[in-house]
C-alpha cells in the first residue's frame, strides 16, 4: 500500500518560513497530482496547493504570493515553501496524492488518492 510520510512542520514567528516535505512510497507506476491541504480544529480541511505531474500549480487565494509548490527531482516527493507566514496559517498540513499502483502483473491499476498523516505548523510569537 501507498504511504506519504510528511516532514518539516514546526514553530515559527509571525514573518518567518518553513519548508514542507513529503515522500510517497510503493508500488507505484505514476503520480498524477501531489498537493497539501490544512484543517484547524473545528473546521473542515481545505487546499492549500496541487501540483500536476506536468507542472501545472494551483494555490488557494489565501496563500497565492507566498507559498510555493514543487517537485523534487524523484518525482515521488513534493515540497510546500511557506514564507511571510501568518498565525492564521497555523493548522495541521497533511499530504495528498492521487496515484496509479501497479499491480502483480505490473499494470496500471485504477487512480486513487491518498493521504498522509499531517505535520503541525504554528505561527506564533
């Protein structure tokens, strides 16, 4: 089975920065989208930011100017740059990819989306 496995969340000052990271591992044949979204408590989990296997970005308004998403050389990871971050960015950032698995006879299985199982960021002084 697929795992995301996130790393680099943490305590940061208001202004400060932090670089998330995230790793899938499996049997895996592509990875069409890897993205990030966030939830605070008592309220539902929203997008942050997607990345297509193309290169294609979409972020949402709340973050566009000051994060930025990319993938990394092995294409099974994918980074979250935070900068000029606010005490409203705080909230648990959990990894999302939507992944084709091969299966015993190495071919393509359907698409499915996975998730990891979050990093805490707080923005606080």
């Amino acid at each position: 089975q697929v795992q995301l496995v996130e790393s680099g969340g943490g305590l940061v000052q208001p202004g400060g920065s932090l670089r998330l990271s995230c790793a899938a591992s499996g049997r895996i044949f592509s990875i069409n989208v890897m993205g990030w979204y966030r939830q605070t408590p008592g309220k539902q989990r929203e997008l942050v930011a997607t990345i297509t296997s193309g290169g294609s970005t979409n972020y949402a308004d709340s973050v566009k100017g000051r994060f930025t998403i990319s993938r990394g050389n092995a294409k099974n990871t994918v980074y979250l740059q935070m900068n000029s971050l606010k005490p409203e960015d705080t909230a648990v950032y959990y990894c999302n990819a939507r992944i084709i698995l091969l299966g015993e006879s190495f071919e393509p299985r359907d698409e499915s989306t996975y998730w990891g199982r979050g990093t805490q960021v707080t923005v606080s002084s």
